[in-house]
C-alpha cells in the first residue's frame, strides 16, 4: 500500500471513529432523555459497528 493511500485511509479511518462516537453519544443521551437502559448497549454497537465496517471495507481492498 503506497503512502497516500495509507494516509487517505487514516483519514477515513478517524472520520469514521468521530461520527460513531458522535452517534454514540447522541445515543445514550436520547437514551436518558427518554428514560430507556438501553442506551448504552446501542452506543456499542454502533461503535463495533463502525469498526467492524472499516476493517471490512480494509479488508475488502487488499
């Protein structure tokens, strides 16, 4: 893998980690607002989620 594509996909990398945090931390405050106790097993997900699709997509290029 050359150095931009490394770079390129370190990028994309962070920017996912950033918007699934994002979502995860939307997700556990929804979660008190609406008084449910499950906020906190969605957020993972959604972080698993969006590492489980960034290896994919990885993986899917070598």
């Amino acid at each position: 893998m050359d150095r931009t594509l490394r770079r390129l996909l370190g990028a994309f990398t962070a920017l996912t980690l950033v918007v699934h945090l994002v979502l995860a931390t939307l997700l556990v405050a929804h979660a008190r607002y609406t008084g449910r106790d499950d906020g906190a097993k969605w957020a993972l997900a959604t972080l698993c989620g969006g590492l489980f699709g960034v290896a994919g997509y990885v993986r899917a290029g070598d």
